[in-house]
C-alpha cells in the first residue's frame, strides 16, 4: 500500500446502539447529532457518519425527512464529508437502509460487508430507570436477531452506489467480510480506492486486539491489494485499538455511537472531545490531520457539490 501523507479522523455520532439513558451526552435527538456532527468537525474530523434518530422519543429511524435534515443541517455549517449509514438498524429492511444513500446521493455512504450476529444486550443492565420505554426490549432483542448482509443485498448496494458515485466505507466486522468484498471487486462492482473501516470489539464479530487488527490488515493486502483503512472499536478498546491503527498507516474513527467514554470511569461530552484526543495522540506520533478536503482526495470522492441535500 502505498503510504498516505495525512490520517483521516472520522466521528461517529449516534449510530443505532446506544439508547439515551446510557449517558446524559448522548445527541439522540435531530439536533443534538447535528450538532455534535459540527464540533466533532470543527474539532478535527475530517468526515462525519451520522445515522438518524427520531426526534419524539429518540430512538433508531429510517425516517428519510429526519437524515435529511439532519445533514443538510451539517452541510451548511460545516464543510465536513458526511458518511451517511446504510445500516440503519439492525431491525431495519435493506431497502429502507439503502433509502437514505438513494434520496440524498452523499460523497460517502457505510456498506456492511456481510452478515454478523450484533448483539449488545447486555447494555441493558445498565439501564436502571430509563427515559423510554423502547430502550430496554430494543437492547434485549439484540440477542435474537442477526445484522443480514445478503451477497443479493451486497450486489444491490453497490450497484446503487456506483450509479450515484457514492463512494462505499466497507464495514468489515470479522475477517470473512474482506473475503466478501474480494469477490466483488472480481465481478467489478468495487472501485479503487476501496475504503475498509475495520469495525472491532461487537459481540459477534472480531475481538478487539492488536494481533487480530494486524491479521485483518495482512489478509486485506493479500485479498484486496491496494486499500485506504481506518479502524474502529466499540467500548473500551477504542483508544488503544485506533492507537494501534494510526502506528500501522491506517485512520482513526471515534465518536459516541462507538464508546460513551473518554477514558475509564469518565463519560465524554461530545465526539468532539473523542476527537481531540485521537488528534493529539496522533499528533505525538509525528502524524498530520487531513482536512476534509484532503479526504476527499485522499479517498477519490465525487465532491460535496454533487450530492443531493
């Protein structure tokens, strides 16, 4: 691979795991994500991947008017690169978590590899005296379902992602999935640059250690050859698996749909602050941040004037 000048820091702001009670920071309504999108950016990160929420009772929703609110919102505070989800919810059908990636066409839109189980029941224990109703079942039932990332579903996201020039962000949570997005490069349906954000740490896919970060590296260059990578971790692992990343060549994600926390026992306030310590941690390892403009060369987008919100 060859070596990039400048590290691209991400902020995941919500996502469709963590529940409002989990943490009196969490942005769970429209305009607390926007918000948190914007510091996050102003803070640092170079792109924002942003899922929506419903504004009544703060839970998961593929509701179209909601995503476009929100990053038309971002859009005209910012000029940071919006990730927009296509994986919505775990409960969610393919169509309605491609919708938003149709609708609004963004630069940059999630592309789960394939199939995981994605639990994260046990939050629920936490939850003593919860604000909604949903959150507690909604936690629970993760236990039953599984996150369904079908080669026919695959195929049908990458088809649309390439006549609208949206480029895919690759959720790889376990090694499998690199073999996954192989097969379709072979069929043609995957253009360089291709971009893997390795997702790791969710019960049910791969642990979050250093030597399976290395191992999912070393198969993506077998498999794939050329590739832009940023890492993930859920909980507690974040920091020091995206540390890890950064020492290897690749990018750092962060932000509250991945850990609540700044560091043990002490919530963080924003993304915005996850996203300052990511900076300066790479900062101290003679690393450049890259602007979102840079991002945008760096991982071949079509350019913010060209979406459709």
């Amino acid at each position: 691979m060859a070596k990039q000048n400048k590290i691209i820091i991400t902020a995941a702001v919500t996502g469709a795991t963590h529940t409002p009670s989990l943490s009196p920071y969490f942005p769970s309504t429209p305009d607390q994500i926007i918000e948190d999108a914007v510091k996050a950016h102003k803070a640092g990160a170079a792109v924002v991947h942003v899922h929506a929420r419903d504004p009544k009772d703060c839970s998961p929703t593929p509701d179209l008017g909601v995503m476009k609110e929100i990053v038309t919102s971002i859009k005209q505070q910012c000029n940071a690169v919006v990730c927009v989800t296509t994986g919505g919810a775990v409960w969610m059908s393919s169509e309605q978590r491609l919708a938003p990636a149709v609708d609004l066409q963004p630069e940059l839109a999630s592309c789960n590899a394939g199939s995981v189980n994605f639990v994260f029941a046990d939050l629920a224990a936490k939850l003593e005296n919860p604000k909604y109703d949903w959150e507690i079942p909604y936690l629970k039932r993760t236990n039953e379902l599984v996150f369904t990332n079908t080669f026919t579903g695959l195929e049908y996201y990458l088809n649309t992602m390439n006549e609208h020039e949206i480029r895919p962000e690759f959720e790889v949570y376990d090694v499998g999935m690199i073999n996954n997005i192989a097969y379709f490069m072979k069929k043609g349906l995957v253009q360089k640059p291709v971009y893997l954000q390795f997702v790791m740490g969710i019960l049910g896919g791969i642990p979050a250690t250093v030597d399976n970060l290395v191992y999912l590296v070393k198969t993506a260059r077998e498999q794939i050859g050329d590739f832009v990578w940023s890492c993930a971790a859920a909980g507690k692992a974040q920091f020091p698996l995206v540390t890890a990343a950064l020492t290897m060549g690749g990018n750092a994600r962060v932000g509250l749909e991945d850990n609540l926390y700044l560091k043990p026992g002490v919530l963080a306030k924003s993304s915005a602050e996850q996203v300052l310590q990511i900076k300066e941690i790479a900062e101290r390892l003679g690393l450049e941040i890259a602007s979102s403009d840079e991002a945008r060369q760096i991982l071949d987008l079509k350019g913010i004037d060209k979406v459709n919100y």
